[in-house]
C-alpha cells in the first residue's frame, strides 16, 4: 500500500509572519543585511501557491544560519566532554533475550528509513536504495521483505515511512510502484531543500527558486523531526495508535525490528535510545556518544578541532560509536517538536562545487545529536550485525559473498564461518564504479576463511575463486592480473603482470 506526502504540506493554522520582520529582530550584524536582501530576493521568484512554504524553508534556514555566523567554528568545548558514564550505558546481552510473548508491541511501532542519499559513492545514479545489493535484491526491497515478514508473522501492522530528498523523491516515487500490492502500508515524505551558500560572502548559490539542483542540498537526517511534525505525519502515526519509531539507514542491511530492543524501550520507559557499537579501525572518524553535566550527546569528527582528533579517534576515551539505529517515543517526541525543543548540534559541511570548483558550504545537522534534548536518553551497546552498512563497493563485496544468505529479507551470517569478525577489504579505484565492480567479479569469491584482503589496480576474478587467510593483489600502473576460475589463493602476494588465462 502506497501513500506519498507532499513536501510542504501546511497545517492550516500555521499563519508564518513576514519572513523579515521574524529573522530581523535577530540579526544585529549590519553586514548581514545583503545576506537577508538576496535571501528576499530568492523568496520573490518562487510561484504563487509556493510562496509561503518556500518562504517558510527559507526562514527555517537563515535560523540555521545565523547559529554558524554567532559560533562560526561549530567546534565543541573538548574540555565539558566526556566518555558516557556506566549508568547510561546499556548492553544487548543483558537486556531480557526471551519476548515473544511481547510481540503485540509491534502494533506499536513504526519503521522510518533514511532515503535521502544518491548511489553517488559507487558512481550509480539515482537513490542509493535502488541498488541491486545480493541475489538480485535491493536496499529498498529487503527492507520491505522485512517488514512485510514481521507484519503477517506476529499480525502486526508496521507502517515504513521513507524519507527523501529532492535528489531521490521522483525516482523512489517511481520504484515503489512495485510494491502496490504489498500487505505493509509505505509513506514517503520530502525533507527540506535548503539552498547551499558561498563560503566567500555567504550568499546563496541559487538565485530563483527553480535554479539547478547544485544549487541546493538536503540539510542531514537531524531535519526529519522538524519534518515529521510539520507534515502531519507526527500526528497521523499518533492517531494510528504508534507510540514508537525506529529510525535507521536504508544502507544499514543490519538494521532489523528487535523486539528484544522494543520491549526493553517500552518497559524502561526510554524515549530516545541510540544504538552503538565497538568501534573497530574502520569506525575511528564516526561519531560517538558523549556526556557533559549527566547529558547524553553525539559527537561527530567534524565538531573536533584538530589538536584534539586523536582523542577523539582513540578507543581509550571513546569505546564505542553512534549505528544510526536510533528508537524514539512518538509522544514525548510530538511534545518536544511542538515545543520546538529539539537542538541539534550544527554540522559545518565544507566543499568544493562540483561544477565550479567554488568553494561553498551546506549547514546540516544528523538526529542522533537529538539525544541531548531528551532526558533519560540511553545508549545501547549491539552486537556488530546489528551495523551492516554499504558505503562503497568494499563493503558490497562482503555482503555478496557466502558470508551471508537472505531469508525474509534479513542477512544470515553463515554458521560455517569460524570467527564472527568481518574481514578486512580494501578495493582499489578500479573498483570504486559499481558496474566496474561488477565486471570484475564474474561471481562473488568464497571468504569463510578470509581475514584480510586487499586489491589494488587492475585485477579481474573468474568465477569460483577461493580467498582465505591474507591475501594481497597488486597489479602496478600498466598490468594487469587475471585470477582464473577456481583459483584458491590462501594468505598470498601476487603482484606483477598475470595474465591468467584458462586454456
């Protein structure tokens, strides 16, 4: 079941005042003035009937802007931060393992993936969701199995919401269409479009409201309880009889409804529990929770200035960091969004335009850094598969392999593997393009044994390959290797120029 939200739907007594009399009373900056000009100027080009909600964006964003003009750095006080002290900090392993009798709590819940992001990191165009990730399935498709799993197994009746951007909103509206006669009831919701700045005055890249998209970008994941509320999908679910919502990355294959994490939430009465797990070398820049003065908050590498990085990045001080699988009471969640109460720490995106090579800057904010806003807020240490991402084609190589199998939906790790531990893969440039990936890897190699694996240049895999142990291939700037059919290589260097070739 189908049902699309437009992106400004307004509650009709919503009645915003004039855009300048709001944000003038807080700039005291007379520079800033022809930051507000453009800004108006911007709002004057919009049509009619979207004049109000795009002046209300607009608004929403010069707030976010004046916060970076007072603190400019967005750097935190590393003094005032802290590791989370034991009383804040859960673990999965003792929280009771043995409900199903609770499974009636899933009429309660909701599922809300983060669908904003473009398959840009494998050079694949269109949402990221949309990737074939194993036996032909997609992010979007096992999330759906998932559900509709939980959903006819406990008669539940979980709601997926989506949330997107003006980058995938069209292209996901299009897939979902395949999911027409699908038992689980899909909603989809736009966040934000806010307009990128100049790092060199500080004015808006797009001068009309339907300027290019590079213009524009979606402001990070902390934009969606602004979001929620004021689409009315705050108010929908809560009428629905939902009081809890999980929140996770569509690229994130480990994260599964738990009633075990459910039932803890509910019981214990937690109206934000965020997820981690121990950080590996993999993990060093991710963000991580912190405290300051009894408060939970989330502390991204962004925030840190650079004397302070390695602390930061050290397991000694901080163990452990944030999955993004984030469990929130809808209730107290409508009350903070209404009350406006909800602080997200901001994110100073630097970059360099695609296209121009300017130097430009997007504010953004990530929603786990609404932990601090909510007290009694909790951390919850999970087990490794319960974080799966796929951010690039080395980490799609591991979920292709016979690591894991799909059932329902959800990723099996292989009993037969000895060690729980992922193995470490390095893939090379010649790897980062998924069809290049794909092209290079006639089937996807067998690693129950491997630990290590890097690749680097021009290498191909024939079907049947066998990789256990450490195994390294280097194929130096004008070679090439061809590992052949049925090629075992166990804790091996192969370099040079092999050109494998079957008879």
């Amino acid at each position: 079941m189908l049902n699309s939200q437009k992106p400004y739907l307004k509650s009709p007594k919503q009645q915003p005042s004039p855009l300048v009399t709001k944000i003038s009373l807080d700039i005291k900056d007379a520079s800033l003035k022809p930051v507000l000009d453009e800004f108006n100027q911007l709002i004057s080009t919009s049509p009619q009937n979207m004049r109000i909600p795009f002046r209300d964006e607009m608004e929403r964003f010069l707030v976010m802007f004046l916060d970076f003009i007072k603190n400019k750095s967005a750097k935190i006080d590393w003094d005032k931060v802290s590791s989370p002290s034991p009383n804040n900090i859960l673990h999965y392993c003792q929280i009771n393992q043995n409900n199903t009798s609770n499974n009636h709590l899933l009429n309660k819940l909701a599922v809300l993936k983060l669908n904003g992001g473009l398959g840009t990191t494998m050079c694949c165009k269109g949402p990221k969701s949309a990737i074939e990730v194993k036996d032909g399935l997609t992010f979007l498709d096992l999330t759906v199995q998932q559900i509709e799993y939980q959903n006819k197994t406990h008669k539940a009746n979980i709601p997926l919401l989506l949330m997107n951007s003006f980058n995938t909103d069209k292209e996901t509206a299009r897939i979902l269409k395949k999911y027409s006669d699908s038992s689980v009831e899909i909603r989809t919701f736009n966040q934000s479009r806010y307009p990128r700045i100049r790092k060199d005055g500080f004015l808006p890249l797009a001068r009309s409201f339907d300027a290019d998209s590079s213009c524009w970008y979606p402001p990070g994941h902390g934009n969606l309880y602004e979001c929620l509320n004021r689409q009315g999908l705050l108010d929908e679910l809560l009428s629905q009889g939902k009081e809890y919502i999980f929140i996770a990355n569509v690229d994130n294959l480990g994260a599964k409804v738990d009633i075990n994490i459910l039932s803890h939430v509910i019981d214990n009465k937690i109206p934000f529990l965020m997820e981690v797990t121990e950080k590996t070398k993999a993990d060093i820049k991710g963000g991580t929770p912190y405290e300051h003065n009894g408060m939970l908050g989330l502390l991204e590498a962004c925030q840190v200035d650079k004397e302070n990085l390695n602390d930061f990045m050290s397991v000694k001080k901080f163990k452990y960091f944030n999955t993004n699988n984030i469990w929130i009471n809808l209730k107290i969640l409508k009350q903070k969004t209404s009350a406006e109460s909800i602080k997200c720490d901001l994110i100073v995106n630097e970059k360099i335009h695609e296209n121009t090579g300017e130097k430009i800057i997007q504010l953004e904010t990530a929603c786990g850094s609404a932990i601090s806003s909510f007290e009694k807020s909790k951390v919850l240490v999970v087990p490794r598969e319960r974080f799966l991402p796929v951010k690039n084609c080395s980490d799609l190589f591991i979920i292709r392999s016979d690591l894991f199998d799909i059932k329902n939906g959800e990723l099996i790790p292989n009993p037969a593997r000895m060690f729980k531990t992922i193995p470490t893969v390095k893939l090379g440039p010649y790897f980062k393009n998924f069809f290049d990936y794909s092209r290079r890897f006639i089937s996807s190699p067998r690693i129950l044994e491997l630990d290590h694996l890097i690749v680097s240049g021009n290498v191909t895999f024939g079907p049947d390959v066998t990789l256990k142990g450490t195994v390294v291939i280097i194929a130096p700037e004008g070679c090439q290797i061809d590992i052949p059919h049925g090629s075992i290589l166990d804790s091996t260097i192969v370099t040079g120029n092999l050109r494998l070739l079957e008879n």
